[in-house]
C-alpha cells in the first residue's frame, strides 16, 4: 500500500471513529435551541418513541401516550423551559414532565379507546396475548403510582436502577424496594385479571 494510500485510509478510519461517536441529548438540545431543525429531529427521534411507551403503560391510553409524548417536546421548545442540564440529565427531565403530564390526564379520568387488532394466523396465540398485554395493562393502572413508576421504567423501558432512580428522583434502595414491591402487587392483580379468562376456558 503507498504512502498515500495509507494516509487516505487513516483519513476514512478517522472519519469513522467520529461518526460513531454519539452527540449527547444535551448537545442536540443545546443546538436545538439554537434553531437547529435537524438537531431537534435527531432528538425526537431518539426519546420519543420510549416517552410514548412510557405514557402508554402509565395511563392505558394511546391517544394519551401520543399527547404526552408531543407535549415534552413542546414544553422542551419553549423560552422558559426549566430544563438545566447542571440539575441532571435532559432524558430524566422528560421523563419528569411526561409523568407529570399522565398524573393530569389521570386525574381528569381514564380515556377508553377501540383497540383494532390485525387479523393474524395464529389465533389462539394471538388471543392469549392480547389477553396477557390487556391483563397487564389493566393491572398496571391499578398500581400505585410510585410502584407503577419503577415497573415501566425498570422492567419495561429496561432502564438500569440508576436511570430509574434518576427520572423518578429518589435513591438507588428506594428504587429497588418498589420495584420488589411492585412486581409482587402487579403479579397477585394480573392473576385475577387472567382468572375469568382461565375459567371460562375450561
């Protein structure tokens, strides 16, 4: 390989390596705020489908989960937006304001809302899973809010007990403590919700 073909490829190796490294949510706000359009589209499309989930499992309501996740955003772009990045991190503060968002829409009352379901092969299959997930979105709803938390975070959005303990701003042990205590509580409400089901069944 000739000198010069070396240097190219150190060049594209170098290139590589920087493209790899991944800006932090803070920086794209950072830019954002900015007016950087793209900035602002990387990070939407970065946070945005786990707010959506998040909002999901804590208010049982798609239209909700959709609202809550766009609200962020629109809070996130206003002037005198809260967020301070010495405070913690810019993924915790949203998820602060999208727990925020579900406790209002909670308190205003439940949203109920057709669920279309796609015709598959797998019937049965199907029927015992869409019993399953009804089942645990039923009782997940009837978690206290704090055991409620802990579970989508940490069993559902896979965040470590660090992240968790960060977005729900508490310690590490308390995090710990609910979720033992949540998933004992969801486990005894999914088996009564899945009771009838079981009974009829036979």
């Amino acid at each position: 390989m000739s000198r010069s073909q070396t240097q190219t490829s150190a060049m594209q190796d170098s290139a590589i390596k920087i493209a790899v490294v991944k800006v932090s949510d803070e920086e794209l706000y950072r830019r954002m705020k900015k007016g950087d359009r793209e900035a602002f589209g990387e990070l939407y499309e970065r946070r945005s489908p786990a707010l959506r989930r998040y909002a999901l499992h804590m208010s049982g309501s798609p239209t909700a989960a959709e609202e809550v996740a766009h609200e962020v955003f629109v809070q996130l772009m206003r002037a005198n937006t809260n967020f301070d990045d010495k405070r913690g991190s810019l993924e915790g503060w949203m998820y602060g304001v999208a727990r925020n968002l579900v406790r209002v829409i909670r308190r205003k009352g439940t949203v109920e809302e057709p669920v279309d379901q796609a015709v598959r092969h797998d019937i049965l299959g199907d029927l015992i899973n869409a019993e399953a997930l009804a089942a645990l979105r039923v009782s997940l709803t009837e978690l206290p809010e704090l055991y409620r938390d802990a579970v989508v975070l940490c069993d559902l959005e896979e965040k470590s007990y660090e992240e968790a303990a960060h977005a729900m701003k508490c310690p590490v042990g308390t995090v710990r403590s609910r979720l033992h205590r949540a998933r004992g509580l969801l486990a005894a409400k999914m088996k009564r919700q899945m009771q009838p089901n079981e009974m009829a069944a036979r």
